[in-house]
C-alpha cells in the first residue's frame, strides 16, 4: 500500500495539519476509480472492500510520511488530527467480517511494512477509539504505547481489520459498557471476545460452505434415474449418502494445516509418488515473478502510444499499491520516453 510520490506525498506532507486534506485525497482516488471505469465501459461501482482499502492506504501513506524526527506529530499529539480521525471513521463504516478473515495477522503486516508504521497505525487505531467514547480518565501517552504492544504481543494473530472491529464492537456497547474507563485489561478482554466470534464465524462458514457442496452432490445422486445410461453407470455402486459423506470425510482431511502442500509444489508428482493416477494433461507450473513481469510489460507496451494520463496514473498508483517496484521503475521510463518523444515532434 503506497502512493503516487511525485504528486500525493508532497501534498501530504505540505498540509498535514488541514483537517480534511486526507479524506479529500481519499475521495479523490474513488472518484478517479470510478472514472477510469467509466471510460472502460466497466460498471461505476467501487465495493465495500475497495472503499475500505482506499481510506486505510490514504491513512497508512499519511503515517508513512511522517519521518522518524517528526514522531511529535503522532506519538506526542494532545489530540488526533481530524484528517486522521475522519479516515478511522471511514474505516469503520467499510470494515466487515469477510475483509478481516483475508487480511494479514499482524505478525504478518509488520514483517512486511515494518514495525514502526505498524506501530503507528495500532496507535492512531487506539487513539481515536479513546478520543470519541466518554471515558472520565483520558490515557496517557505512556499507556497508550504500552496498549499497542499489548496488541502486537498478545494477538499478533489477529489483522489490522479485527483490531478495528473490535474497537468498533466495543464503541456500539456490544462487548459492555466501560463505566468511563477504559485500560488494559479491558483491551484484552474485548479482544479475546472478538477472536473466539471471529473463529466461530470461521468455523461456520466452512461448515455452510459443505452443506451446499453436499446437498447438490445429493441432488445429483438421488436423480441418476433420470440420468442416460451411459452417465448412470459409473455411480450404480455408489449411494447419496456414501458419496455426500466421503466429500464431508475429503474436506475435513484436506483442511487440516498439515496436509496443505506448500505453495509451488507441483501435485501432478505428489499424485505420481502415491499411485494415483497421473492426469493425461499435466497442469502449467505457475509463472515466477520475473516471468510474470515480463508477460505484463509486453502486454502493455503496445497500448502504451495511446495511454491517456489517467490511465498512466492508475496502473503506476496499482502496481505501487501492489508492491511491485521493478514494474514502477519501467512504467514510470517508458512514459517519460514517449512523453520527450511527443514533445519533440510538437517542436
């Protein structure tokens, strides 16, 4: 999650303290999503999810922007600027259960954003929870860090998102009232209540999600007679019940942790050293990082001539978004190459 720098960090950096410069720059992106999809004769709807991904990214870049000798600006701040509350705020009403059941445990988001800006989006999380619930004894900045480590030791497990929903759940009254105080057990107290619902949701979507399987492998059992002969034959032997459950016995099995091959294993060998049959068509091994870079810049090499600067614009912010620098670089070179190259022309 980064963004454009030649244009937005500057802006960032230059007006931080303009209360809804942050929530502009944020409308701002959906607006030019929903344009851009306009001009594709693509529907002009951004999601929920999408919504959301925009407003936590703005409020991660304006965090990001902040450099290590500026930390006055967030860890000793009286109160949250209201361009970072006005993003939380928007994050709250965007968060759902299915997006935090994708999103990266915190473990995770910091190994690969660092420690500090996770440290810095736990605190302002935190910070602006406090801020907007009647509690008579305001935390102090000492408490405040030590909640965010808190977090990050006791439920790295969970994701940026369920820290939110939590914060969220517990503003609505769902976990209890907090009497005007709120410290750190009462953290862990919330947060343990979201992690056994979050499990429980998992665990139910899981058992819906073989439900269905289920009953429409029932369904086509129970009416093989209706089935030509030929279609009926192979399954003569084989029963609704039975075969409705061996795929519940074949699921519980594959979902274990322990029997997932690890991403890249090619199952066409694993199936050839167990004795099952090797499929007649062997599936394409997946394409590197490298490889995919290069179907990507010959794909877009063409349509480079004809790129609009909105276009230019969304596929750099995508592909700075997505963390794939190497595609940065290359884009940002080739539009400057064909941008000389009108300019000469035109003199």
């Amino acid at each position: 999650m980064s963004i454009h720098h030649y244009s937005e960090s500057k802006s960032i950096q230059s007006v931080q303290n303009q209360p809804a410069n942050l929530l502009q720059l944020a409308r701002n992106r959906i607006s030019q999503q929903v344009e851009w999809q306009q001009q594709h004769n693509l529907p002009a709807l951004v999601s929920q999810p999408k919504k959301y991904q925009v407003y936590a990214q703005t409020l991660m870049d304006a965090l990001q922007a902040v450099s290590q000798q500026e930390d006055g600006l967030i860890y000793t701040m009286q109160s949250l600027p209201a361009d970072y509350s006005a993003l939380i705020s928007q994050m709250h009403k965007y968060a759902s259960e299915d997006i935090a059941l994708q999103a990266p445990t915190l473990e995770v988001f910091a190994r690969s954003q660092g420690d500090e800006i996770t440290n810095r989006l736990l605190f302002v999380l935190i910070k602006q929870f406090t801020e907007s619930v009647n509690i008579k004894h305001t935390l102090t900045l000492l408490q405040t860090l030590e909640m965010v480590s808190l977090v990050q030791v006791e439920f790295r497990d969970l994701s940026m998102t369920d820290v939110l929903l939590c914060l969220r759940n517990t503003k609505s009254g769902k976990y209890g009232q907090l009497y005007e105080s709120f410290d750190f057990v009462k953290l862990g107290e919330f947060l343990r209540k979201y992690r056994q619902e979050k499990e429980t949701v998992r665990e139910q979507k899981h058992k819906d999600l073989k439900h269905v399987q289920s009953s429409i492998l029932y369904d086509i059992v129970s009416n093989l007679d209706k089935a030509p002969e030929e279609f009926r034959e192979p399954f003569q032997s084989l029963s609704a019940q039975k075969i409705a459950q061996n795929l519940s016995e074949e699921q519980d099995t594959n979902s274990a942790t322990t029997n997932r091959p690890e991403i890249g294993v090619d199952l066409d060998e694993i199936w050839a050293d167990i004795d099952k049959p090797t499929p007649k068509i062997r599936r394409p091994k997946p394409l590197t990082e490298s490889e995919n870079r290069q179907r990507i810049m010959a794909e877009l090499t063409p349509y480079l001539d004809q790129m609009k600067n909105k276009e230019y614009e969304f596929y750099l912010q995508y592909y700075e978004t997505s963390k794939q620098p190497e595609l940065v670089e290359w884009l940002s070179a080739e539009w400057k190459k064909r941008q000389e190259k009108s300019k000469t022309k035109a003199s």
